[in-house]
C-alpha cells in the first residue's frame, strides 16, 4: 500500500489548451490521428436503427411488420407499431413503461394489455432490414428490450430469430414464464440484450425477426436502438489506468462503509488504483462537523492505495440555513479547491469533473433543479472536450447530478430537473462529444438494475446520430432508493454499499461495479474508445502504464492541470 498523502487537497481551475497539449505530452503520449468526431471507435457498428421515421403502423424504411389474428385491436396499436415513449404512457398508462430509460424518440412496441383481437390470441413479427455478413465471422446483436411478461393462462411468447440467405434460422433469445427463459420468466426493464452469432458457410446477409406470440390482453414488448457489431474480446494487455468511485458517503452510515467495506475491497482488488473519485453528497447537510467525520473514516482505513482524491461537490453538500456560499466555500476549503470544476490527467487519461456553484435550500427545501454552471464553468468544459475530442481521447466526466431518462430511476419525478436552466445546453454538448464516458450519482438506486449503465441520447431534440454518449450510475455508500407508485421512490430497508473500479485500456473503458458488503463483482461494462487515441495512446503496445511523469507546473503531484 502506498504511504498516505494530504489527502485534503487537489486542484481545478483554468488551463490553456497550450497547457493542455503540455500536460498530454509530458504523460507520454503524442498527438492522436483521427478524431472522435469523425466516428471512428474500436467497436464499429456495422448497423444501427432507432426507429425513426416509423409512425403508427407505418415501419420505417426497410422494416416490415407482419400480423396474425390482429382484427379488432385498436388502430395504430395492432401488433407492432412504432410510437414515443410518451405517446405509448398517454395511451396504456404506466404499470413500469414509464422505465424503459433506455427509450429514446421512437421505439417499437407492441401492446396486449386491454388491447386484445375480436377472438383468440394475436402473433406479430417486426423484421430487420437485410444486413451484409461475412460467412465465419462472428456478430453481435444488441437492442434496448423493456418486456413484461403474460400470465401463464394464454402460453404467451416471445423470441429473436436471425435468418440468413442460406435458409438458416436460428433462434437467439426467448421469452416466456419459464424460469430458464431468458427473462428468467418475469419482466425485463430497460435491459441492454446482446446476442452472439456466427454465420454459416456460404452466407452473406441476415436478417433479424422480433416475434411477440400467443397473445391476448397480456401486457406489452418495446424495443428501440438495434446494433449489429462484433464482439470485442478481452483486453490484449492491461489497463492504462484505473480509477475508483465512490458516492453518497451521507454521514455515519456512509462514513463506516467508506472505512470498514469500501476503501479495503477496493484497495485489495489487484493492479492497485491511480485516484479515487468521490462523486458528491460527502455529507448530507454540508457541516464541518460531517466533513470531519468523513476524514476520519478515510483515515482509519489508510485512506486510498492512490493517496489521490477527486471530490464534487454533491446536492447534500448545500443542505441547511447557513447560506449557499458559505456551503460552497466549506467545501472548497475542505479539499483545497479554487472551483467546484477540476481537471486532470492520469496517466494520458483526462479526467473532468463539474459541480454546482449554489443551491437555495431554504427556498427549495431539497427539491431540484439543484445544478448552478456559470458561463465560466460551462466554457471550462466546452473547451476541454472540444481538446480532447481533436485529440481522439476517450474523457472520464464526473457529474453528482444526473440527467432525465438516463440510468436507474431518472424517470421518476424527483430527477427530471436536476440542472434546471443548463439542462439542453448540458445535453447538447455532451451529445457533440461521444468520446465522454459521463458518471453521475444522486439517485441511490441499486447497480443491480438493468440501465446501470446506458447510452444516452437526450431528451433534448431527435437525436438521430448512431451513437451516443454512455453514461454511468455510481451507486451509494448508504441508503439505497427503489421505485415507488408510478413516479416515485422509496428508501429499501437492509443496508447496501455499492461503488465502481474504472480501468482505461487501449481500447476499452471497462467499468467494474462491487457489492462492498458481500465483496462480490455485481457487473461490468466495456465501453469502446475513439480509434483516434489508437497507437499514440499511453500504454499502447508495450502493455501497461507508463511512467507517471510530474505535472507540467512542477507540482510534483502526477496529472494535476492546475
């Protein structure tokens, strides 16, 4: 274990994109070849459909939909049909819809709940464009699914097939009330499915078929942002850096996870740590008295392996009577900052983090919006992703607010407003710049769920664009929330602790979450990275980190960008 550092301090401010180009020199790495904007990443997709153009019954082009026994069901909503996810709520009301936060503009949809044909059951088929393969090869198949599951009393269905040019099918993913079904015989919510398939001698195109069977007033199957890729594999070597992330600390019971379960998982796991990020609500009223209380925790567990600390600032942080700029000052002082915004680079990998710059809790009383981003902070961000996305470089963002309709939870109505007035412009920018991997915190709820982690595409617009931006939960040191009613949520009774290990490799940012109270692996993500960082990335090709050179002031402290 290293020896422990001030951990108190770090440092943010304002840097020059000279300093900025400086800074990636001296972390060992030379100026990238292609940039993110031009769509290069190291998983290309060989398709991509989100549905749009698809009204009604009417499929988008290339799409066909096929029916049987449908007479009798409502106009528009017989088998499938494609819809917003809010037209979809208006029409057939929540019972969990409202959770598909995976949904972004149109979706596919086929609805059974009060919707059933003028006798029998109904079967409807949503059939893919053909899609060019190589025969050997092996593709994979990815679509945001949101489905529940029928009763047991009608056989209801449903499955995945891909048919290529041979006359070959093959059966990818089932449906049913069968435990050993895929959905394990319940609901599947906002999850991500990814099938493999390898295609057989002599075949040169698949398509891809979405059959919902057997059905009649049962309940519904959407689906949305289909991708054909490959797979990536395993890493060739190891990670570049790795980060670790904690959030919603929140006083005692925060503080002894922090001590006695999360600071001695993560400071065993191997290939120790270069930083830890704690990602807002440190504590839940924002008094010295608390900030001590979570120094001391850190301290008695040796702190971080890293010695190195990157704190934001969280909604916790402004709550009570002492004036937002008194709150704000306190955690500045706490952690030697000049600004609740900082930047860094760990070993060649940027790291930004944003934070509010005021909330009026006597005014709001802990209601949103609870984001403040001054003109200074926002073009502090716009400038550092727009030098990071000519450089081709994925960016590690941390936000403690989240954004509506992201990952776990952000449907409910407590996080629909979260950055209030910079919300579209937030969104905007960060749909402009796909190399940002954005981790947020705040909703507490359990890395256990499907959408831990997404592809966001906003709320903002019709985005349209192939890809999106990922974007991350962090999970929660304390009290972990669930859905409540429709909108709603409520605090789950036994004690959770959840955090993340993120590790940058050269093609990948893989991200780890952790159970701290059980010590088990709970998931893991790879997220693919620009192909622009490709060869000039740190570690690229000799398989592993390089030399952590002192920052370009002398600080003598590896990676702050003072």
């Amino acid at each position: 274990m290293h020896a422990p550092h001030d951990r108190r301090r770090t440092t943010g401010g304002a840097l020059t994109a000279a300093a900025l180009a400086a800074a990636l020199a001296a972390a060992g790495a030379a100026p990238a070849a292609a940039s993110a904007a031009e769509g290069g990443f190291t998983q290309p997709r060989h398709a991509f459909d989100g549905f749009a153009g698809g009204a009604g019954a009417t499929a988008p082009d290339g799409w066909q939909v096929t029916y049987e026994n449908t007479d009798g069901m409502a106009d528009g909503w017989a088998g499938w049909s494609f819809h917003t996810l809010d037209e979809v709520v208006d029409r057939w009301g929540t019972d969990l819809r409202q959770a598909f936060t995976r949904a972004h503009g149109t979706v596919a949809v086929v609805e059974s709940d009060q919707n059933r044909p003028a006798s029998g059951t109904f079967t409807s088929g949503l059939t893919s464009p053909s899609y060019p393969v190589e025969a050997g090869t092996t593709y994979e198949l990815r679509f945001d699914s949101h489905y529940r599951q029928g009763g047991a009393g009608y056989g209801q269905t449903a499955d995945v097939r891909v048919a290529f040019d041979t006359g070959e099918t093959r059966t990818l993913l089932e449906y049913s009330n069968d435990a050993d079904a895929d959905n394990a015989g319940g609901t599947v919510e906002s999850r991500r499915e990814a099938l493999a398939f390898t295609v057989p001698a002599g075949a040169s195109s698949a398509q891809v078929t979405w059959s919902y069977r057997n059905s009649s007033n049962n309940w519904y199957w959407m689906v949305d942002n289909v991708e054909l890729t490959e797979p990536m594999g395993e890493p060739a070597a190891g990670p570049v850096t790795t980060i670790d992330v904690l959030s919603d600390i929140q006083g005692s019971v925060g503080n002894r996870h922090l001590r006695d379960d999360a600071l001695p998982l993560l400071n065993g796991l191997p290939d120790p740590a270069d930083l830890l990020v704690v990602n807002g609500d440190i504590t839940s009223n924002g008094s010295q008295a608390q900030y001590d209380a979570f120094q001391a925790a850190y301290d008695a567990a040796g702190g971080h392996v890293s010695g190195e600390m990157l704190p934001t600032i969280g909604n916790h942080e402004f709550y009570g009577y002492d004036g937002s700029d008194v709150y704000l000052q306190r955690f500045l002082d706490q952690f030697g900052l000049g600004e609740p915004w900082q930047g860094r680079v760990v070993d060649g990998v940027p790291v930004l983090s944003i934070g509010s710059e005021g909330y009026d809790y006597a005014a709001l009383t802990g209601s949103g919006p609870f984001v403040e981003l001054s003109d200074e902070q926002f073009s502090w961000l716009t400038e550092r992703l727009a030098y990071w996305r000519e450089q081709g470089r994925p960016v590690l963002l941390f936000s403690h607010d989240v954004l509506p309709r992201s990952v776990s939870g952000t449907f409910a109505s407590f996080y629909r407003n979260d950055f209030g007035a910079d919300d579209e412009r937030f969104q905007r920018l960060l749909l402009d710049n796909p190399n940002v991997v954005l981790f947020t915190s705040h909703t507490h709820w359990q890395l256990q769920r499907d959408d831990w982690a997404v592809e966001y595409r906003g709320t903002v617009g019709e985005n349209t664009a192939e890809r999106g931006v990922p974007v991350v939960n962090t999970g929660a040191l304390t009290t972990a929330y669930t859905l409540s009613g429709d909108w709603g949520e409520t605090g789950v009774a036994e004690e959770t602790a959840t955090g993340l290990r993120v590790s940058v490799y050269d093609d990948r940012v893989r991200v780890t979450s952790y159970d701290f109270l059980t010590g088990d692996t709970i998931d893991r993500v790879d997220l693919p990275v620009p192909t622009g960082g490709g060869a000039d990335a740190p570690g690229r090709g000799h398989g592993g980190k390089p030399a952590r050179p002192g920052p370009p002031d002398g600080s003598g402290r590896p990676g702050d960008l003072r």
